[in-house]
C-alpha cells in the first residue's frame, strides 16, 4: 500500500457494481440505499416491480446511481435478466447481496411439507442461484471478469433453535453453510471472489412484524406491541435492531476493508446469541 493511500478509502465501494435481491423495502432497500450513498451503482431487484422502481427511483432522485428490475429469486430466467441489467445498465458486476427470502413461523408439527418447501426454494434456492449466474459473470475469464464479493443474508435463526421458527432456521442455515463451501470453493478455483453470510437479529421491518407476530400467535406475548417489549428484554443492547445496522455490516463486507475475510459470518443482534 502506497504512503500516500488513504486507509479509509477502502471502506468504500466507489464506481463498483452492485446488485441487491430483495430490495423494494426493509432491509434489501437499506443496504441498497447505503450502497449508493457510499458511491456504487446499484441494480434493485424484486418480485414486486412498482414497489421496487419506486425505491430505484428515490435514489436517482437524490443524485445516486441506481436501476431496477423484476426478478423472481428463485427462478434461473430471472437471474440471466438480473446480471444482464448490471452488466447493460452499469458495465459490469462486483457485489451481489442475496437478501430475498421469505419467513416462515409456526410449530413443527404444524408446518405443512409444502410450507416447508416454498421456504426453501425461496430462501435457499435463490442463494444458490445468486452465486451461480453472477460468478459466472465475475469470475475471471467472465463477462465482468474482476471477481468480487457476496454477501448472503442469513438469520440469527441459522445459528441457534428458536420456537417457532423451525422451517425458516432451518433454511437460514443452510445459507450459513452455503456461504461457507461457496467461499472455500472460489478461492481455491482463484476466483477473486470473497462470500460471507450476515445474520441480523429480530429487526424492526415488516418482515421482522411477521416474526413478532409468530409469537402472538404460539401464546408467547399478546400482541405484537408485547412480542417486540420481551425481544428487547432478552436483548443485551435492550432494543431491536434497525434495517440500516444490517446494511453497515453489509456495506463492510462489500469494500476492500473486508478483503482477508471470505467464509465468514457476522452476527447483527444486539447481543442475543452471545448469551
């Protein structure tokens, strides 16, 4: 390193490509907004268009680099049109945030064999498939060609068992080991591309709503205004984690400040599973 390099320069993500799934609200939109707003060009995707054109065009609004397009995570059409608009609309690919995925609750015995398969198709399928057609693209000797990093969003219920949360850990860890063998793999192969996976805690999204409202449901708090107050007792820090925590962490991972960290996996929890 240059002594004229300034070492906070490479906590940045200047001029480099990035394609978050899941990204029309809560925590796909934040790590999209602070992607931009740390000066990547973003390509937005999402099952639901509106929505997730709505955001893109919130960030072009504010002078940021930003598209969208409709993707279905789990189906391979729609990652060949995903990579295809970053490499069109920006020149080429450098992070992917595999953040689409569903939630599940519910007791085990309750769990139907196809509830149990739509979450995985939906939530491990689409991080297969989030690896495979942009490595193929960034990889060297690939249309972009200057390998990069992925950043797969897991949970803290891909770490430890929870009540009620079953099928969804289940998928959640599955993105945990997946992360792991990817992130071995392509080094070995000499890719250039680092993987990590991110594992938020309960946040204060609508999707974490679904969550709190899983505990109402089993009988464990009254309404979800309770099921969030006991969360944040069993929490260290004492409160519940915010969309934009989760897009810090992810943010790292995408910059050259994270590049001796491959195989990974960062636990954005307030303290919880430290306990």
């Amino acid at each position: 390193m240059s002594s004229n390099t300034n070492p906070l320069d490479n906590f940045k993500v200047t001029n480099k490509v990035a394609l978050v799934t899941g990204a029309a609200q809560g925590i796909g939109a934040a790590c999209a907004t602070l992607l931009a707003q740390a000066g990547a060009k973003v390509v937005l995707t999402d099952l639901q268009e509106d929505k997730v054109g709505q955001t893109a065009r919130q960030l072009t609004e504010q002078g940021l680099q930003a598209t969208s397009c409709q993707h279905d995570a789990s189906e391979p059409d729609d990652w060949d049109r995903a990579v295809s608009t970053c490499l069109s609309h920006f020149g080429g690919l450098d992070i992917v945030v595999n953040n689409a995925g569903i939630f599940l609750g519910g007791l085990l015995m309750e769990n139907s064999l196809k509830q149990v398969r739509k979450i995985n198709q939906i939530n491990i399928e689409s991080v297969f498939l989030g690896m495979k057609y942009p490595v193929a693209a960034m990889k060297p000797g690939g249309i972009a060609g200057n390998g990069g990093t992925i950043i797969n969003l897991s949970s803290m219920a891909g770490l430890v068992g929870v009540p009620g949360h079953t099928a969804y850990g289940a998928s959640k860890g599955a993105v945990r080991l997946y992360s792991k063998h990817a992130a071995v793999e392509f080094a070995k192969l000499g890719y250039g591309i680092r993987v990590n996976s991110v594992h938020p805690g309960l946040i204060d999204t609508a999707m974490g709503d679904q969550a709190f409202q899983d505990f109402v449901d089993m009988g464990l708090a009254p309404d979800i205004a309770a099921a969030k107050a006991y969360v944040e007792q069993l929490t260290p820090l004492g409160r519940l984690g915010t969309a934009e925590e989760v897009a810090q962490t992810v943010l790292f991972l995408a910059s050259n400040a994270a590049s001796y960290i491959t195989g990974a996996e960062f636990v954005v929890d307030g303290g919880v599973t430290a306990q």
